[in-house]
C-alpha cells in the first residue's frame, strides 16, 4: 500500500513537470514575443527532452514490472520510443546544421519503423481479469477493425491524395503516414474498450492518448508537407512534444493493486467493434463508389479478413459449447455421486436426522429416525414438525438452556427446540419427548444449529439431530443411585475413622511420639479432603439430578459478602495477602447457603492462587438488570486457552496442584450449577500474568416476580448437566463443597 501511495505522489509530481514544459515549450514556439530561430530551437529541445523522459520512464517500468506479458509489452513501447527518439534526433542536428533536410530522410526511416512495436505492444498489452480471449481472436479483431478503418478513410480522405502523389519513395513515405496513423488509433481504441473497467486504468488510457497524439502529428506531418507550408510544421511539433510525455506518465502510473474486471458495455462494445468497422466501410464503399484498383484490394481484404473472423468465431464458440456441455455432465455425475454418498452417510448414522423447511415442516427424516418415531420416511415428510412430534415436553424434570449466538442469562427453552432452531438459535443436547406414531412418548437429546439465511437473506430451515435418551436416562438413574450408596456407605466408617484419629490427635488414648503426632496430622488431613470430596459428588449429582433444594428469598448482598470475607480473612492473613470488600449494595434473590458457598468456593480460590503480598477484592454491583458479583485477585491469571476447559469437572491447570493444594476439581462445576440454577451465569476475564476477575450474576429482589429458570422457592431444582472444571485447586469445605472456580461465557460486549 506505501508503495502505491509513493508511486502515485512521483506520478502526480511528473505530471505536474510534464504539463509545465507542454505550456512553456508552447508558449516559446507560437508566442508572438519568439523569432523564427528561438521557435525551432525550443521546439528541438522539447522534444528531445520528452523523448529523454518517455525512454527513461519507461525503461524503469520495464525494469520493476515482473516477467510476463505486460513486460514484454512495455517493452515494444520502449522500442518504438527509441525510434522516435532517434528520428527526433536526427531532425535536431539537422535543424542545428542549418542543412536542407532531405526529404525523406534518415529520421522519416526511424519515424515509420517505431510503428510496428508501437503496433504490436498495444495489442499484446494485459488489460486485466475478464472473459477469458485468445490472443489470436485479438489479433484478429484489430486486424479487421484497422483494415476497414483504412478503408473508410481511404475512400474517403487518402484516395485523392494518394492520386497525386505519384511513384517513388517519397510518395511512399507519404502514403505510410497516415496508413500508420489510421492503425495506431484504431488498436489503441481497442486496448481503451478491452480496458474499459467501472473505474479505467490510468496507465491503459494515458498509453493510448500517447500514441494517438503521434498518429495525430504525423498525420498533421503529412498534410503540411503536401500544402508546400512546411513552416507551419511548427504546429504539429506540439502534439510530437505531448505524445513522448503522456507516454512516459502512462509508464509512472501504478498498476491497480487488484486487476479490474472489464465493465459490460465495454465488453460489449469491444466485441461488436469489428462488425460495425466492416458495416461502416462496405456503407462507405457502396455510398462513393469506386472499388476498382487499391479501393477494390482493400475492399477484398476486409471480406477476406472478416470471413475469417467469423469462421474462427463459429469454431471458438463450437469448442466452448463443447467444454461446457462436458463440464455440465462432469459437475453433475460429481453431484449426483456427492448425494448419493451424503444419502448414504445419513442412512448409515444411528441417530436420528429431520430436515425442516423454511414453514417448519418435514422436508428430510432418515431411517434411523423414521424408526426411532415408529413411522415411515414417506409419512412423516410434509407433516409440520412441532404439533406431529412435540407431543409433550419431556423435559419438565430436565428444562435445558439452549446456547444462542449472542451470550446472555441462562433463559428456559420454548416450549418447542425445533422452533427455537428455526428462530435462529443454537439448541444443544436438548431433552424433549417425541410422540410415536402410537401415541407414546419418546424421550430424545436434541442438537440443532440455527436456521442459517439464504441469499435473499431469508431463512432456509433447519437441520435437526436427536438421538434416543431412554438408555441414559436409565444409566443417569443407577448413576445416582450407586453415587448415593457408595457416598453413604463410605461415609459410616469414614466417621469412625475421623473420630478414632481425633481421640488419637488429641491425646485422649495416651501421649503420642512427635512422629506419631505428625502421622495422625497427615492422617486427619487426608479424612477431611476425602470427606470434602464424597460432599462434592453428592452436590454435583444432586444438581445432574434436579434433587438439591433451593430456598430463594431476597437479601441484602452486603453482609453475605462481608459473611465470606470475614471467613475468610484468618486465612488470607496467614497466607500474607490482603482480603478487601468492595461496595455491595445490591438486594439480591438468592439461596443465601448456596450464594455464601460460591463466593466462598471463588474467594477461597483466589487466595490460594494468589502470591504473598497480593491484593483480592470482592464487590457487588447492580450492572444490567442484574447483581454482579465479582472476585478480583492478582494472582499468575489463566492462560486463554484454559478459560474454556476450566469448566470441566475434575480438571486441573497443573496435576501438581491437586497434591499441593488439596483440590478436587469439582468446585468450579458445582458454583457454576449453583450460580445458573439460581437463575444467573459465571464467567472468567484474565491476562495472562496480571491475576484473574471471576464474575457471576444472580437477580434482583425486584424480579423476584419473574420465575427462576430451574429453581422454585423452597421447591426441588432442576437443569441439564452441566460439566465445569476448576482452577488448579480446590479448598476449604463451604456448605458441603469444595474450593474452586468455576466460568462460563463471557459477559456481553467482553
């Protein structure tokens, strides 16, 4: 981007000097003030000096332009330079000499040989992205457009003056002028149109003024020396002086960065020049007569030529019909192969697949899920999705909080997921009764990704997966029952054994060795971890399984907040770390047990993780229709990437953290239960090395109105499962649960 900048400041900078020494050049030619000396001197050294600069500017085009087509092209215009250059020169010395200029000359030889590279860099010059052309229909195309170009303005201009000019080689000369000059304009129009994009090239169009300002010079050339006033040549050596210069800006003028597409009606155009060009001249012909001697020839080789056209015409557009019509049965045996095998990936799955349309209808159901509906593909396709299926909503004992694009509070499912699917939203492991074809219900885990909007911006449908959720059901059932008798069972003799190490602790049975002292400490540790942890699963079970009761009710958030902190404040102070309450003057609903447990789970977190002389602040603020609590510490923070599995259960940042600092892992999944249960949401925000901000959301009493998804006044609560992790660490028991940090998604706008 500096680059195209900087080339186009150097291109605006020599403009501004090339169009300075047009004006001055003019100024000292044809003012009244200059004689007939100082004319022809300034008229000599501004052309030589616009030579100088169109050779030096577009040799360093050649030079940066990479190898390729528009170098090779560049490359021809820079030959054609040097021959102008060379003709000027040799006109200079002998303007200098003060010799009668022969005529022709060496500097008319040079003149009439730069045309041909002139010629051919305009037609093999790259124009850009577009419809794909040969470059011999190229080159057929302005072969045609120049001869019936030069037909037209033989019978109408040159045939006259061609008649007088005799024989020899002067009257060839003078005949190669404007046959050259009729050609320059005809292909540079050409590179114009093939070109012509929403926004031209500046390099394309300032190339083809140039070699039009020549044409227009020579052809001026030409016709003074015929009128015998050749002092009057002082007027075409302007447009000899504007030529070399608009060419050497076309060489300074920066590619475009992207190559443009040619516009429609230049495409246009560009295709139907060569017609019109033989329309007009077979007009033209007919209109003056006279197609006998050179008239005639070239009357027949514009025929010839577009005869040819059109039969390499007819075999291009054949070839490309052919291509296509292969191409089109290529793409469709690929399609038909791609949905052959996506029929069988569909039919092979043994989860149920429906497709919906935009109307909410069955427009798709596999055989796996035709079978698992008790029905047939042909009879469920076209029936409306939600009244034949969503007999009832099985989820009264599971209400699932569906993720949405646009992270909120944790919101109760409608009453249909396939309807939230088609409004939009992301449904994830659902749980919803399907009706049978008999009337029964069957229970399934739904995933739907959101109607996805078409090109019209409309949506489409959408694709739902289920799966049967009775074998679950029934695992998640003895899951529970084998976690609650294990738990109990294991904890009859753990008392036993807490107890008998307590009476050993404390001397009860005799005095104790020091290492025996230390042994029954370790031992004692060791029981309450282990009891920490069997109250952790029954907590995380009891959440799985709707069973932990919920006593909401309102509460001022100060003295819960300051309840924790007071807590914990003897062990921040023997950890050296300062413990600070912050401003809470939110009244909250809440389980006020529940709500001290996972400010205490965060807290206590935050003071294990954070080094000595650190800082750990708790605040509650009212934000958003909402109480934000908020845990604040400056401890060694959470890389990004574990901010997500920190959510999982049993999952540690380090494994070594499990042995140093007695986590379970379980206290992250049971805050973020809890806090969501509550009706609120948790998240992490943290760098890196500049500690970590745990934040949840619990309503306020002045919604109190509002049911709590999940969650009745003294009445059993229930959710989906939902797997959390902790921070290396788990602690101090609250409630029955450990330690831990727990986060879910992020606050909006974070």
């Amino acid at each position: 981007m500096r680059a195209h900048d900087e080339g186009w400041r150097l291109f605006r900078g020599a403009a501004a000097a090339a169009g300075t020494v047009l004006v001055v050049a003019t100024a000292l030619m044809l003012g009244p003030w200059s004689g007939p000396d100082r004319a022809w001197i300034a008229a000599d050294a501004a052309t030589m000096a616009a030579d100088l600069f169109a050779v030096a500017a577009v040799a360093l085009r050649v030079r940066r332009s990479r190898p390729g087509p528009a170098r090779r092209a560049w490359g021809l215009v820079l030959v054609a330079l040097v021959g102008y250059a060379v003709a000027d020169g040799v006109w200079t010395v002998y303007d200098i000499a003060s010799a009668p200029v022969p005529y022709p000359s060496v500097a008319d030889l040079f003149y009439l040989l730069a045309a041909p590279p002139a010629l051919a860099g305009l037609l093999l010059f790259p124009v850009g992205r577009g419809v794909a052309v040969s470059r011999a229909r190229v080159l057929l195309d302005s072969a045609v457009v120049c001869c019936a170009v030069v037909l037209v303005a033989f019978m109408v201009l040159l045939r006259d003056v061609f008649s007088s000019l005799g024989s020899g080689l002067g009257a060839a000369v003078n005949a190669g002028y404007p046959v050259l000059d009729v050609l320059l304009v005809c292909v540079a129009s050409l590179l114009l149109l093939r070109g012509g994009a929403a926004r031209p090239r500046a390099d394309l169009a300032l190339l083809g003024l140039g070699f039009i300002c020549y044409a227009v010079a020579d052809s001026a050339f030409a016709l003074v020396t015929l009128d015998g006033s050749y002092e009057s040549m002082l007027l075409t050596d302007v447009p000899y002086i504007a030529a070399p210069l608009v060419l050497g800006l076309a060489a300074l003028a920066p590619p475009p960065e992207q190559p443009g597409t040619p516009s429609a009606r230049a495409r246009l155009l560009s295709a139907a020049a060569p017609d019109l060009a033989v329309l007009a001249a077979l007009a033209t012909t007919l209109a003056v007569g006279g197609s006998e001697g050179a008239s005639g020839r070239l009357v027949l080789l514009v025929v010839v030529l577009a005869v040819v056209r059109q039969v390499w015409l007819g075999w291009e557009n054949h070839r490309l019909r052919v291509g296509l019509e292969q191409r089109v049965a290529e793409r469709t045996e690929e399609n038909l192969a791609l949905t052959a095998r996506h029929v069988h990936l569909l039919e092979s799955v043994g989860e149920g697949i429906l497709g919906l349309d935009a109307r909410g209808r069955i427009d798709f159901v596999n055989d796996a899920g035709a079978r698992m509906l008790g029905s047939t593909a042909a009879a469920l396709v076209g029936a409306p999705a939600c009244p034949r299926l969503h007999g009832v909503h099985a989820a009264a004992e599971h209400p699932v909080a569906a993720a949405t694009a646009d992270p909120g509070p944790v919101v109760e499912e409608p009453l249909c997921a396939l309807d939230a699917a088609l409004g939009g939203r992301a449904v994830r492991d659902a749980e919803h009764g399907f009706r049978r074809s008999d009337g029964s219900v069957l229970p399934v885990e739904i995933t739907a990704d959101g109607a996805r909007p078409g090109p019209d911006g409309r949506a489409r449908g959408a694709v739902v997966v289920f799966r049967d959720a009775t074998e679950r059901r029934a695992a998640d059932r003895l899951k529970s029952e084998f976690i609650s008798v294990v738990s109990h069972e294991l904890r009859t003799p753990l008392t036993s054994i807490h107890g008998a190490l307590h009476l050993l602790h404390d001397g009860d049975v005799g005095e104790l060795s020091p290492t025996a002292e230390r042994v029954v400490d370790v031992a004692l540790r060791g029981t309450d971890r282990l009891a920490r942890l069997i109250n952790d699963i029954l907590v995380v079970d009891r959440l799985e399984s709707g069973r932990l009761p919920l006593d909401l009710a309102d509460h001022d958030a100060a003295p819960l907040v300051a309840g924790v902190v007071a807590a914990l404040e003897p062990v921040a102070d023997a950890a050296g770390i300062a413990l600070e309450a912050g401003p809470a003057e939110a009244r909250v609903r809440v389980d006020a047990d529940r709500f001290t447990q996972v400010l205490t789970n965060l807290v206590g977190n935050a003071v294990k993780f954070t080094p000595r002389g650190g800082l750990v602040r708790v605040e509650a603020v009212v934000r958003d229709g909402a109480a934000e609590v908020s845990v604040t510490d400056t401890g060694p923070g959470i890389p990004r990437e574990a901010q997500e599995t920190v959510f999982e259960r049993f999952r540690q940042l380090d494994e070594s953290d499990v042995r140093q600092r007695d986590g379970s892992g379980l206290g992250l999944a049971i805050s973020r239960s809890l806090v969501e249960h509550q009706g609120g949401r948790i998240w992490v925000d943290s760098v890196p090395g500049h500690g970590a901000s745990f934040r949840f959301t619990v309503p306020l009493a002045a919604s109190a109105s509002a049911p709590v998804p999940g969650a009745s006044e003294g009445g059993a609560a229930a959710g989906s499962t939902h797997d959390s992790a902790e921070h290396p660490a788990g602690g101090p028991a609250a409630g029955g649960a450990g330690v831990g940090r727990t986060a879910a998604s992020p606050a909006p706008g974070r």
